[in-house]
C-alpha cells in the first residue's frame, strides 16, 4: 500500500471512530456543540456539554487491543 493511500485509510478510520465516539456521547446525554474545532495549536475532536460542564475530547480510535481496551 502506498504513503497516500495509508494516510486516506487512516484518516477514513479516524473520522470513523469520532463519529462512534459522538454517537456514544449523544446516548450518554451529552450535548454535541463542535467537532473537528481547529485552532492555532491543533485541532479538538469533540466540544460538548454534559449539563453544566464543556468537555473537550480526543479522540483515538483502536485497530486491536494491543494497548489495552477502550474503558482503560
């Protein structure tokens, strides 16, 4: 596989798990304000609300579980 096409496959994997990721927050209640915020130092995957806290989330979606689960 080539650099170009390694870097789409992962790209596509990680908008992916943020969009899993955003699915799981709404079930949990979150309210979903931003995603893919970028600012001058980066990028935040996820800004949302959880009744009066603003949570800001990163996102690392796993191919296995060589570093452990999700819940860790």
């Amino acid at each position: 596989m080539q650099i170009a096409q390694k870097n789409f496959y992962k790209k596509l994997l990680g908008r992916a798990g943020e969009l899993k990721a955003v699915e799981f927050l709404k079930k949990k209640g979150f309210k979903i304000l931003k995603t893919n915020y970028k600012t001058h130092c980066g990028e935040i995957d996820v800004i949302a609300q959880d009744k009066e806290y603003l949570v800001f989330i990163e996102v690392k979606r796993r191919t296995n579980e060589d570093f452990g689960l999700p819940s860790e």
